[in-house]
C-alpha cells in the first residue's frame, strides 16, 4: 500500500546502553534540534541511531548546507561531567520520567538528575514568585511550603531568589525540587550554593541543559516550562503585573495546569499579577489547605438541594477580561498560524478575525517567552 | 364566583393628605407591623386606611387580644418632630422612591431623607466594610469613594467608623447617601456629629425607623438591607471573617444585586471575609475601575476567535465551595419553610434533604441576620 512508503510513528525507546546514551546526547545537542524537534524526528525515523544519520539530509531539506551534527566527544563528555557531578540522566520513556512531564509535546528529551530521584514520583506543586519578594510573600512561600509537603506533596520551584528559595527552604525536609536553567552543576544565583547543595543532599536538582551550561536569558522560560511540567498545580505566591511567574502562569495554563494564585492588597504593587489572575479565574489561595482542597474532586455523593425559583440568585456577569483558558486557546490558534517562515502581523490578524489590540498583547506575550520572534518589516515567525 | 369573597390584590397608592399620611404612620409603627407585613396588609385591604381599620381583626386572628395600633397623636408627633429636624417622608409608591429599593419585599413603606433628594434618582454603588479598618482598607475606601464618583456614581453607606466614614468623606462632593441605623436624627456614632451634618446639608441621610429612635442591634441588618437595597452593587472594602460587612454581603445577594470585594494578602486577618467572598465568587475590586467595568455589559460587537481544538484549554475545576448564588437559593428554600410556628430543626433538615452540616451552617447565618430565632427544644421559627 501506498501508505507504507511515508515513514510511519515510532514509539520511543529509552537508551539502554552506554552507546545508545551516546547517540542520544549527540542528537539532542545537535545545532536546531530542540525537545521537539528530537520527538519529531525519532517518531519519523525510529530510533535516535537512525534519526542522527538522518540529520544531514534533513538540514540540507531544509536549505542548510555543510550540517554536522553533535561529535561522539561531545556527547560522552557530557556524560562523563554529568557523572563526575553525581547526576544521574533520566531519559523520556523511561520509568523513572515523570508522568505529567512527558504529556509536554515539548518535554526535554533527557533530565540530568542530581539527587533523591524517587522525587519524580511524588506529587508536585509549583511554588512560584518575585525574586524580590516582600516579608509577606517570602512567609507564605514558607508557609505553604510547610503546608503542602505535610500534606504530602512535594514543592517544586527554580532555585532563584525570593519566594523560590524560602519555598526550597521550607520543602527540605518534605521534599523539595529545584529546576535548573542553566546547567546542573552551574548553581545560579551564586548566593544559593549552600541551599543547591542541601538540595542536592536531601532534595533532587534537576535541568534539561548540558553540564556546564551558564544559564541565559532564554533558559528561563524553558525551564519555567519544566517546573509547570512537573507540577499538579502552579501557585503564583507573589509577582507583579509584568513579572515572569505570570508567564509560567500561562504556560501552566498552556499544559492544562491548574492555576492557582495567592491574593494581596490591590494598594501592593508586588500583588498585582496575582490579583489579575485571580480575576481571570485562577484559584484565590489562602494557605496550602486550599491547595489541597482545589486539587480534590468535589464528592458528589451527598444530595443536593434543587434550586428553587422563588429565591432569586444574583445575575453573574462574566468579567469581561478574557479568561485564561481563551487566552491558551489564542496562543494556539497564533502558534499555528506562525511557522519558521515570517508571516506579515497584519495578515495574521486578518487571518485570526479578533481584536487587533487583543491579539497585539498576546503577540507581545509570546514573544516575552520566546515562543515567537519579530522580523524586520512587521514580520513575525516562530522560533 | 367564589373567589370575589377572598380579598384580591389592591396597588399601593402613596399618601397625598396629611391625613394620610397620619394613616400610614400608624399603620406602619402599629406594633407587630413590619415592612412585608405592611405591604401585604395594602395588597389584601386596598388602602392604608382599611388596613388600619382591619388590624385589631387580623390580630385577634393570629391569637392576639386587646390589640390596639398606633394611636394618632404618636403618628401625627413623628411628622412634626421629622419636619422639625428638616426631614422629608418619601413613601413607597412615590416618584421619589428610589426605584431598586422598591424591587425587595420587605422595602421599608417610607424613607425619612435628611438633605438633598435628588441622589436617590443617582446610580449608587454601596463601600462597606470593617469599622476597625485598616490605614490600607480607609485609603481603598476613600480611592473607591473617589473613583466612582468622579465616573458619575454616588456612594451609600452606614455612617460608621471606619470605611464607612472614609467612603463618606470622600464622596460628600461628589454624592453621598449614608443610611442610618436609628432615627435620622439621630447620630450614630457620636464622633460623626460633623460628619452626618455635612451629610445632611451636602448629601443625602436617610432612614426607616421613626425619628428620635436610637440604633439597637435588631436595627443593623435592617439598615444594611437598606443600604444594599440602594445599590446597585456592593463593594466590600475590607472585612474580617466574620464580621457584619459579611452579612450585608449575603443580604445583597439575596437582593439580586452584584457583590463585589477588595482582596487582600491571606496574613492579614482584616481580608479574610472579602478572600472568602472572592473565593465564593465574588468580583475581586482591585479599584473603582473594576466596579465600573463589571457594570458595564460586555460589548459582543467584536469577533471573538473561535476555540480550536488543539490548543488545550486548562480543565477548571469548580471550587469545592458552596457559590453565593446557591447559598441565597438555600436561604430562600429554608425561609420558605420556616413560619412563626416553630418547627424542628432535624425535620427542617429531612424536609430539605441537604447535608446537615451545610444547612447547620446557613441557619447560623439567618439566626445572625436576624431572620429565623431559636427557640427552646431544638425548634426553629422565623421571626
């Protein structure tokens, strides 16, 4: 049949032996290939062998010539530094990888681990928030830290400062995640080595990027993508109205996370972003009981009373601020439209029939992530 | 035809005379006689007068001997002391009479206003709130106060300490309602003298209760219905958990009207009643442009990009809490249960066939709002 010439899907298998390792890393660390384009390729090809020898031919497809992929040295000095640092590499289909994380189309093909990797298997919630938080913002970071891993979850959060390190912090002892942006071995900010380190003790360290990797501007979105990844639930503790936890927020809310938000008095600036969330219908949190209680399906078991007309409910109006999940729904629609080829932005709002101000913002958005880049000319393409 | 013997429904006609006006008074400080009992009293007897005339009988009816209503010299005095005070009656049924007041079945049959009328024709948005309020929840009062006024808005609130005063104060140029709690001429609480004068002389007063009466605890929830029943949303500035400003939340609500609520950071136990309301489905208010929007119907001129199916929308879970709405249903479902014979609360609750401890909570509430008593040997009643 006709079909059997197209190349058909194949099931991924994890690296078994040194060598297949070797092949991994060397497609994953090749020039152009990212999380999706490695799932892509292997899915066309069948195995990561095959998918490398194919790299060549695909470049040259697509108008690169003189591609090389990723040296053998590479690869296995990648693998000796991960080891020399007492990190363990997880790799997609493996039963070690974490469920929710491997649902991301985008999820990063290996994760070096550097800890208590039986972590992975817990439940995880996202506790993110401003570098420089308040007073306020760091105890409820601490508190629901303690909350939530007495609970019986574990907190997974970036390492960074403000409301990532009290929520470390206060997880150590119940458990704790920190998701890297830079390499595993490259503790950032620097004033955090003495907590990277107890994590690494008593907690897991984990990162998609090679040893060695200074972490860079575009690392902290990726990464951001991996704490939501690998949480139930992301709770934005503190941030203001432009803050990147919103953007995790909404990469959250991309992965079908729930989100959920702590609120603060409309007079702190530093509360901005979670109020707006909140009123474009994340979950008001109050402590990690609410945590919990938004996290358990509603028992139904109990009979309800019939609503009765004469009792009159209040006529709720819907905010008119678009909701997350139509902003995700936006994103989407953007994305698709948007290949590596530029397209001009008036006629991809032409093309999308919304609001040209609604769909600006969205672009804006994107591009803050990095999901998107502008050309000159009013062009836009996907990166 | 059988039923021309059963009385039948008769319009209000406000009062035109002085004597009628005489008659309306007694009819309404006729003991036993409250806001419902007097409209349907003029629905069933056609005027005042015959009400009046009726009212020994219907007393004798339900059990009550040696019944006599208000004598006419104490309505004739309660005019003479209004006007004295520079008060001017507004009746039910008057062109005057605020018109979403009228809509509530227990709208007081007559207004006593202290300053300038005019400010019942305006849109008015209720601030309420602690009166032990914080600097935060005073400025957020004054700022809303200011806001909605300058957006064409009057304010109404209760003359307390606290927000309310912040709220009056920063609306006296702009427009100010302040419902009393007691007598118009009264001053609730003393150390707003000033205030309520310049209430009186540059906004607007008012009040159900007869002139020279002094504020009891019965009279609160009944001025808050007021206040509520004014507006055409209630703005809850800063409240405790359980606080008053909650129960005039409530009462909106059963009112149809739109609840709206300030939040603030969950350590700070003055926000807990406005997170729990916003939980429960309240709008969060961040400032009186968010009130302003909420009121605004959404435009849907605008195409709106249809969802596509790949760009997965989050799954929302509802909140496990019981929404306001569904709350004013139980409300209405046990009201409408409960008469002035008492019943038993375990038949209530079989009758109702909800969970106990739901109804057990809601009981609590209308027991607060003063809308049902306990009475000796686990039985309820209305009052």
């Amino acid at each position: 049949m006709a079909e059997e010439l197209l190349p058909s899907p194949h099931p991924l298998t994890p690296p078994r032996s040194e060598d297949d390792w070797v092949t991994w890393f060397r497609l994953l660390r090749s020039r152009r290939v990212g999380p999706t384009t490695f799932h892509r390729l292997i899915s066309e090809r069948g195995t990561a062998a095959d998918a490398l020898d194919a790299l060549p031919e695909v470049a040259r497809a697509a108008g690169v010539d003189r591609y090389a992929p990723c040296p053998v040295e590479v690869a296995q000095e990648e693998l000796r530094l991960g080891r020399l640092a007492g990190a363990v590499p997880v790799a997609f289909g493996d039963a070690a990888y974490p469920a929710l994380l491997a649902e991301l189309p985008d999820a990063p093909p290996v994760l070096w681990c550097l800890g208590d990797i039986s972590l992975l298997d817990r439940r995880l919630i996202a506790l993110v928030g401003a570098r420089n938080s308040s007073s306020l913002g760091t105890r409820m970071a601490k508190n629901l830290a303690e909350g939530l891993t007495a609970a019986g979850f574990a907190v997974v959060s970036g390492l960074a400062r403000g409301v990532d390190t009290a929520a470390h912090l206060a997880s150590l002892g119940g458990g704790t995640v920190a998701v890297q942006a830079g390499g595993v071995d490259v503790i950032y900010p620097a004033e955090n080595a003495v907590l990277a380190q107890e994590i690494g003790e008593r907690g897991l360290r984990v990162s998609e990027q090679p040893m060695g990797m200074q972490p860079q501007a575009r690392h902290f979105p990726a990464r951001n993508r991996i704490i939501s990844g690998l949480a139930q639930a992301v709770v934005v503790v503190e941030a203001a109205a432009k803050s990147g936890s919103l953007i995790t927020a909404r990469s959250a809310l991309d992965q079908g996370r729930e989100v959920m938000a702590v609120p603060g008095h409309p007079f702190d600036g530093r509360a901005a972003g979670c109020n707006m969330l909140i009123r474009d219908g994340a979950t008001l949190v109050r402590g990690a009981a609410d945590v919990v209680e938004a996290l358990t399906p509603v028992a139904d078991t109990e009979p309800r009373p019939a609503k009765i007309p004469d009792a009159a409910p209040a006529p709720r109006r819907d905010p008119p601020h678009r909701p997350l999940a139509e902003i995700a729904a936006l994103h989407g629609q953007i994305l698709d439209r948007l290949g590596p080829s530029p397209v001009a932005e008036d006629q991809l709002i032409r093309d999308l029939k919304a609001p040209a101000g609604e769909i600006g913002a969205e672009l804006v958005t994107l591009e803050l992530e990095g999901r998107i880049e502008r050309r000159p000319g009013g062009l836009l393409a996907r990166t």
